[in-house]
C-alpha cells in the first residue's frame, strides 16, 4: 500500500516544481551554489574588528563601500542586459564575484578594502537583475510567481545552508569564510557556462528585439512605475527593521538573549522555504493589487504585535506574519516589474527594481536606529504601520494602471 501510494505523493510534492524553463532551472541551481558559500559578508564587520582593530565608525565606513557598490550594480546590471546576453553577463559576473571574495581572505592594507568592496558590491548587485531576468522572462506570465518562488526558495535554502557553513568555517579563521564563499560563486560560474553550452539553442528573446526596444519609454518617464517605487522605497525600510532594531527591541523590552533572535529568524527561513512556492502558485488567483497591498498590510502590521506584551509569544507571531508579507511580496511585484516592462527596456526597468531592493541597506538602517533613538520602539512600529498604509495609497492606482498594459 505504502509503496503504491511513493510515486504518487512524490509526484503530487514535484508537481509545482515542473514545466518550467530550462533557464529557470539553471539559475535556480546557480543561486543555490553561490549562496551556500557562507556568508561571506555578514563576518565582515567581525573581521575588521579583529584582524585591524578598526573603530566602529570606520568598519561602518567600510561596509557602505559595499553597499553603494551593490544599490549602483544592481541599475548597471539591469541595463547591461539590455545590450548583452544575460547568460554570458551571468558567468562573468560570478566569476568576478568569486575572484574578488576570495582576494578579501588576503592581508591587504585597509585602504585596498576601499575600492575592493566596492567592485565586490558591484559584481554582486550587477548578477541580481541578470539573474532574475534569466529566471522570469523565458516564463510565461502565469509561470512567472511560481519561478520567483523557486527562486526566493532556492535563496533562502542557500543563505541557511551559509549559516551552518560559515559559521563553522569562521571559527577556523574568518578568512575561510571568503575562501568558501569565492569558492562557490566560482563553481556558480562554471555551472551556468557549462549548462548553458550544453543546453544551446538560440539567443535569449529580448537580444533578439534589441533594436526594438531601443526605441520604446524609459523606465525614468515613466511615472506609474516610479510611484510604484517610491512605494517599494518606503515599505522596504521598514521590511529592513526586522534586522536591527528589532533585535534592539527583543533585547531591551522581552529582555531575550541572542540565540532567541536566532531561533526566529529561523522560523523565517523555514517558512520562506515551506510556503514561497504554495503562495507564488496562487497570487494570480487572489489577484496581484490584492496581493501587493495584502502584503504591505502585512509588513507593516506585523511590529505592531511586539506592543502587546512581554511574552514570547508576541515576537513569534510578529514574524510569522512578517514572513507571511515577506512571500506574499516578492512574487507579486517581481510579477508587476516584468509586466509593465513589457516591450520597453526591461533590463533598466530590472535594475531600478532590484536597486530599490538593495538600496534599503544605504538608508534604512540609520534611518530606524534614529527613530528608535529619539521615540522609542513603540512608536517606531506605530511608524512602520503608518507607513504601509501610506505605501497602499501611494501604489494603488500606479498598481491598475501597470497591469493594465
């Protein structure tokens, strides 16, 4: 009985897995090889401090280097591909990834860190719009949720599978760290341009119509589209919240150790990988201006829970519904970006979406640290409330009109 009713289960658990682009697959495997290097960049702070005892302020100084490298690749990135082959760009750009992670375990002078974390950041934001556009555009549009879904899956499976490695690796010395992590953007690399020789075929669709789209709107006049971003801008600052100063506010007001803010972001990553897919599968059955602005809701609100008490309880369920905004988001507007760019420059269009993603890290986290400051943590999530629903008024009419396309 048990063995009759194997295949038919692991059919049923495959299912939503299969019919997909071969593309998709390959970046999804591509993802999952470079993430689970270990982190290079979360032990970078730690690294400074011990290998140079650099004060705060300069390691903080540093790690910006990184982050302006990622928000000014992740707009480079998109355009480029807009001119060239993304698979290629694909390759290249985890090869440069992999050789610049791995120059970081040398003892170089600090100041050679300066422009060598900047060009890091500069590989690493470039691959993300190549890589979402090798995952979304061979799908149809029905497909495309499910593929982001398989995609943020495959991400988050990596970033866990990181902690472990990264974690033990560090305890060796953190320059394993980037040698592991160098290591698998390079085997990244080496996957894509093999897959892609063998698989063949002809050029992606949009090198095709290059010089169709040449012609067509710019993402910059396009002003539903740039609504649409002033909301993402907003409601992403306060998605980054759950990085710092909620660990900040478990700390002073649930009086909870460490390993607690640990344990609940492993719930996140369990839930990411446990539901992404199923939701991603149904958002163009909710509908997807029911489900962008479901899932603002979601994120804003979910803060407001860790006002109701000091007992556990309260920060379980505030990231359980943070989680539940967190999958219902990502499939639903990368399935508006590819959408309304549609014909026109969608590498642009890619790379100001993913830039307003990876911007957060230039703005959010100074801006919460200071709000939590001067108000307070309670009133901070007040604000993250008020902020999505500002997002939902912002977005709605942008939202009909970008779908209408």
């Amino acid at each position: 009985m048990l063995a009759a009713l194997a295949p038919t289960l692991g059919s049923k658990l495959l299912s939503p897995f299969r019919g997909l682009p071969a593309s998709v697959y390959i970046q999804i495997a591509a993802t999952l090889i470079n993430t689970m290097g270990g982190i290079a960049k979360l032990f970078l702070p730690l690294f400074f401090l011990e290998r140079y005892q650099l004060p705060y302020t300069q390691i903080g100084l540093l790690m910006s280097c990184y982050g302006l490298g990622m928000f000014a690749g992740s707009y480079l990135g998109g355009a480029l591909t807009d001119r060239y082959d993304s698979r290629h760009l694909a390759t290249a750009l985890l090869l440069a990834s992999g050789v610049l992670t791995l120059s970081l375990a040398l003892s170089l002078p600090v100041w050679v860190y300066v422009p060598l974390l900047v060009a890091s950041g500069l590989a690493d934001g470039s691959f993300r719009p190549c890589n979402m556009r090798l995952v979304l555009e061979p799908c149809s549009p029905a497909q495309r949720p499910t593929a982001q879904g398989l995609y943020r899956m495959s991400f988050n499976l990596g970033t866990s599978l990181a902690g472990i490695t990264g974690g033990l690796l560090a305890a060796y010395g953190y320059h394993w760290v980037f040698v592991a992590q160098g290591c698998a953007s390079l085997l990244a690399a080496l996957w894509v341009w093999a897959a892609y020789r063998r698989l063949g075929g002809a050029a992606p669709l949009h090198i095709a119509s290059q010089q169709a789209d040449e012609g067509q709107a710019s993402p910059w006049r396009d002003a539903d589209f740039l609504r649409f971003m002033l909301g993402l801008l907003l409601i992403v600052a306060v998605f980054d919240q759950m990085y710092g100063t909620m660990g900040l506010y478990l700390r002073e007001h649930y009086q909870l150790g460490p390993q607690w803010i640990g344990y609940l972001f492993t719930l996140n990553g369990l839930m990411v990988v446990g539901l992404q897919v199923w939701v991603a599968r149904r958002i163009h059955r909710w509908g997807i201006v029911r489900c962008s602005h479901g899932a603002v809701l979601l994120l804003g609100g979910s803060y407001l829970l860790l006002n109701l008490g000091t007992h556990i309880v309260w920060p379980i369920l505030a990231m359980v519904v943070l989680t539940l905004g967190e999958v219902l988001l990502s499939p639903t507007w990368s399935t508006v970006a590819m959408q309304c760019s549609e014909g026109r420059q969608r590498g642009r269009y890619l790379g100001i979406y993913s830039a307003g993603w990876g911007g957060r890290t230039l703005y959010a986290p100074a801006a919460g640290t200071w709000f939590y400051g001067q108000y307070g943590g309670a009133m901070l999530w007040w604000a993250c409330a008020a902020l999505a629903l500002i997002t939902v008024l912002i977005q709605h009419r942008p939202l009909q009109r970008l779908l209408a396309r």
